[in-house]
C-alpha cells in the first residue's frame, strides 16, 4: 500500500486542501510528531483515524515499524505539526525506506513556511537557496553565513526568536548590509514581514521577538557592482577611494559598505578578481 506525506497548515486552518482531508480520512494509519497536535487538527475537521508517534527521537525505529504496516497492506499518512513532511521535520527516513523497499509515494503537496516568506519578501525568486535552522553556536553560525554567503540565489533560514538578534548581528558582520526581510508568525494572527536593510532589521530586533520567524536574505551581487556609482566594479571604487586620499584598509573597509557586504567578502572577491586577471 502506498505512503502518503500529507502537508498540514503552518498556521491557518483554512490551509487545508480537500485532497489533505480526503487522504487522513481514507489511510489506515496516520504516524504524526505530535499526536496531541495532530488529534486538534483532526478533531477540528471530524476525522476518526489510529494516530501513532513519529518524531525526531524515535524515527529511525518508527520508520521500520511503519515500513512493515506498509508490507502488511495498510496505506500510511506522514504528517508533522506543520508544513510539509521532511522539511526541516520528521519524513525522510520513511521515504527512504520506503522508496528502497518498492513502496509507491505519493506527496499531498501544501504549506511550506519558506515558500511563503521567500514569494512575501520582494526578493527575487529565481533561485532560492534553503538552510533550515541556522545553528545555536555563534561560531558555527558564523562558519555558516560564510559557506552560504556566496550562494548565488536568495538565502531562506529558520530561527528562533529568542536567537534572531544574534543572528542578524552575525549576518550583519558576515554577509553586509544586504536587502532581508524577517517573516513572522505565517499565516497567523499576529502575521508580519518587517524588510529593509539587514542593519535596520539587527536595530529593529536587537531584543528578539516573539513567534516562529523566516529569515530571507538577498544573494550576493552577481557582478559586484553598484549601481548608485555608475555601476563601477568593487576593484574600480577600491582604486577611486584611494585616488581621494583613503589608505587601502580604509578603502576596502568604505567600499565594502557602499556595495552592501561585510569586509571579509569584499577583500576575498578582490583577491578573486585580481587572481581571475592574473590567470589570463
């Protein structure tokens, strides 16, 4: 029998889809992270079904276990709290279990929160990069930004919100003073997108906040130009810089500003300009 991975709403019940509702009401069984949770939502339709646990600290033994219902005949719903299946969530270990046993899969497609931020913030949506949580260790949450930061697509994160402040500080210092937005509370009552500069958003949250947050960040300028300064390169407004009396480090430090990325990035894509230059 067939593995359903059924999306549920990050917020607004209303989200719902009638394919949703008629797959948990049709499956044999619906292996959920949080029972309590998932009975609400199920409640709240007037869907009867059997509920099991699966959740991060018992998936690798559940998905076993589900693996055999799915053997035996019986179809099964994977859902999580919110969202979609596998998406920073419980999901994957089934499917892959399941995929490598012969076992048809079938997405019942809906709400994916990064989705939602990525097509709300006014950032291009052409290419999206998503990192899941950024980590809780300043210094691995720094290395991050750092791997992620040349990426050439908008970058989408989760954070808490009790983190947030940190963590635009860091973007701040790793990344410049890039176009963000901060996506909060999706789809629920107290729903905000606050966008601007990364440096306004740190002022802005420098106490943390309150609710599930999308951090969505623009992607590195493609040509490291700026178009404000007659879209000169960044090695062109180095050399502008110290022509008007700046000393190197000085210039590099201004230019970087100018061009909305942290020092570190700047010096690195000059290094990488001349190092291009010097190979031809």
């Amino acid at each position: 029998m067939p593995l359903y991975l059924v999306a549920t709403p990050i917020g607004n019940l209303n989200d719902i889809s009638a394919r949703a509702l008629d797959t948990l009401r049709a499956v044999d069984l619906i292996a959920c992270e949080d029972t309590r949770h998932t009975l609400k939502l199920l409640n709240h339709f007037g869907i009867k079904n059997r509920l099991v646990s699966y959740h991060e600290h018992n998936e690798t033994e559940r998905s076993t276990e589900l693996l055999e219902e799915l053997k035996d005949g019986r179809s099964v719903a994977v859902v999580t709290d919110a969202g979609t299946p596998g998406i920073n969530d419980p999901g994957f270990r089934i499917v892959e279990l399941a995929r490598n046993a012969g076992v048809d899969i079938y997405p019942v497609p809906g709400p994916v929160a990064f989705v939602s931020a990525v097509v709300a913030s006014g950032l291009p949506t052409d290419a999206i990069f998503f990192g899941g949580f950024l980590p809780s260790r300043g210094t691995e949450r720094r290395k991050r930004l750092e791997e992620t930061g040349s990426v050439p697509a908008t970058l989408v994160f989760y954070e808490s919100p009790h983190r947030i402040a940190k963590s635009l500080a860091d973007c701040v210092e790793i990344l410049g003073d890039r176009r963000a937005c901060v996506a909060r509370e999706i789809t629920k009552l107290h729903e905000e997108y606050a966008c601007g500069r990364l440096v306004e958003l740190a002022a802005r949250f420098g106490s943390g906040t309150k609710g599930e947050i999308v951090l969505v960040i623009e992607r590195e300028s493609d040509e490291n130009t700026v178009s404000g300064l007659g879209n000169v390169s960044l090695e062109a407004r180095i050399r502008q810089l110290e022509s008007e009396g700046f000393d190197p480090r000085s210039a590099l430090k201004k230019a970087a500003k100018e061009f909305g990325m942290s020092k570190p990035e700047a010096y690195r894509r000059l290094l990488q300009s001349k190092s291009e230059k010097g190979g031809k």
